[in-house]
C-alpha cells in the first residue's frame, strides 16, 4: 500500500496543564481527531492532499474554539479579519488572501485564487469581491462573534497591547483557557506521491492598521514542495515572516540534504528561538515522515499515517 499521511495544527503558545481543565482539554482534542479524521478520510480513498488539506482547515475554520473563520479574534475596531493561505506540493501553485471579513471559510478562497485566478495573492475589497465572483459562502458579523474573543479584545485595548492570541496570561475565567490558541494548519502526502499545506488565522487580538502575520505569506507561514516538504507554522507572525520559515525548511533539506527533522530542528529550536520568535510548525516529507515542533509550551496538534494510530497532543509532555 502507498504512504498517505497528515497532521494538522491548531496554534502554539502558553499552554500548560494548570490552565485547562480537563473538559475543555477534551473539547480541543475531540475538535482535533474529528479534523484529522475528515482528512485522512478524503486520503485513505485515494484523494488528493490539497483536498485532505483544505477539508482539515475547513472545520477548524467552522470550530469556534480555533483562531480562524468563526473562532478569529477582534481587530482594534471590533471586526474579524482573516487571513490564509494554501499550497501544492505537485505543481508549486499557491493561493492566499488577507484582510477580508465575512467569509465563513477563507482557505477555500485562497484555494480559489490559486485554482480560478492568475494570481497568488488577493487582499481587502478585492479578495471579498472576487469571492462573490466565486459564490462563496458569506456570513454575517454575528457568525463571527465570540464572547470571549471580545473580552479578549476588551482587555488589549485597556493595556494597549496587541496579543498573540495564545500567548497571553492565563485567565481561568474564561470557558476557553485564556489567550492560548491561534491559527490553524493541516499538511498531508497523498497516495499519488503529492504534498500539500494549508493555513487559516484571525491573526492577532487587537491588531491594527491593516497588520498581516505569516499566515497567508506564502514561504513564511505556509510553504509546499513535493521535492522537499509541506509545512504550515504558527506563533509569532513577525518573527515567522522575518525567518522566512516554511520556505527555510525546505532549503535546508534541498540544498543542505538535511532531513525533515534537522531542518525543523534548527529552524524552529535554534534560529527562531535566538531571535526571540514564539511558536511551532507541522511538516511532512514525501517519505510520511510528520514533524511537530514548537517552542512554546504547547500546540494543539494531531496526526496519523497510513491509518495507523491516532495522536492528538496539547502539551510538551505528550511528544
Ligand atoms: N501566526 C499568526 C499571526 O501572526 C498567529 C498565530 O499563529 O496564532 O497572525
């Protein structure tokens, strides 16, 4: 039987066992597998890895526990707008949008722009206009509106702070475990040999004047090369984009001939952490092989090949 792998991703930060409960530990991780599994299910019947990938993002896009689509977090004017961006692995295509508002799911967008433009990379009144050309699904601000998102919002405003959304202070009032979960991603190789990446945010709680993170950059935040790899990060948007990430693991193992696990290794566990760059990536090479790594205290993450065993992970301990 052909290989066929994929992981996804649901954020990196300040996530430590003494700030979730064991419910909403559980509510994360049944959103994970539920992910995953629609995923594999579209591989293990000989689909394409652009389709398990774009599947993945989808419905952690519909989850409100996840920074992106229904769960995105508030800009400094009380609006939703989300970035995202996807890529293939077999034919180097990519697609991504930015700074739109009111699209329930902005990865299919982005798989638009890839698939029915000649473009690479639509923003704005332009982006949303292209997806009623599309006839795309819409959904109004209400849709978008999460309690504790706002609350969120509320307190970067009075601190006159712009947060990572999972790397703020624990604050166990809150059903969903403080500032501590972000963007989502999914990477997958399908039985024909193809790799793909795909990633979806909100961004940053309290972002302004039009701030766009690595997220939708296709080569910092999501990159996909059936040469090489498929990579889809989280953390620290300004960072990521200065590192140039996804797009440096594959250099290092096309140039330098390290493997999967070097490259991540350097890049997110040395050269991130030397410029003070919070977060975690997944990746996958043409082989299955799956990397998780991170440098924060956690990433929601979740993986399975071939229809092997399934993990879901939170914390540094699960590894
Ligand atoms: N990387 C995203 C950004 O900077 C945020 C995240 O991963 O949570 O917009």
């Amino acid at each position: 039987m052909k290989q066929f792998a994929i992981a996804i991703h649901g954020g990196a930060g300040t996530i430590v066992r003494s700030t979730l409960s064991r419910e909403t530990e559980m509510s994360y991780k049944k959103g994970l597998e539920e992910t995953l599994l629609a995923g594999d299910k579209i591989l293990s019947a000989g689909g394409t890895s652009i389709d398990a990938v774009e599947t993945a993002v989808k419905k952690l896009e519909d989850n409100p526990l996840f920074n992106a689509g229904r769960g995105a977090v508030f800009t400094n004017d009380g609006k939703n707008e989300l970035d995202a961006s996807i890529m293939n692995g077999k034919n180097l295509m990519a697609g991504a949008v930015t700074g739109i508002n009111n699209i329930k799911n902005p990865i299919s967008l982005a798989r638009n722009v890839m698939e029915n433009s000649e473009h690479v990379f639509l923003s704005g009144l332009g982006a949303m206009a292209f997806a009623e050309k599309m006839k795309l699904e819409f959904a109004p601000d209400e849709y978008f509106f999460v309690q504790e998102r706002y609350d969120q919002l509320i307190e970067a405003k009075e601190n006159d702070q712009i947060i990572l959304d999972h790397s703020g202070k624990p604050k166990p009032q809150f059903h969903f475990p403080g500032s501590k979960k972000g963007t989502v991603g999914a990477v997958a190789l399908d039985v024909h040999g193809n790799l793909a990446a795909a990633t979806s945010t909100g961004g940053m709680t309290n972002k302004k004047f039009g701030r766009v993170g690595d997220s939708p950059i296709i080569g910092a935040g999501t990159y996909a090369n059936n040469a090489t790899c498929a990579v889809s990060c989280t953390g620290h948007g300004e960072f990521f984009i200065r590192s140039v990430v996804a797009y440096d693991i594959s250099c290092l193992m096309e140039y330098k001939g390290l493997s999967l696990k070097e490259a991540c290794d350097m890049v997110v566990n040395q050269k991130l952490v030397k410029i003070g760059g919070e977060g975690g990536l997944i990746a996958i090479d043409a082989k299955g092989n799956i990397e998780m790594p991170f440098n924060s205290e956690g990433m929601y993450r979740a993986m399975r090949t071939s229809g092997g065993e399934i993990f879901t992970g939170i914390f540094k301990e699960e590894n």
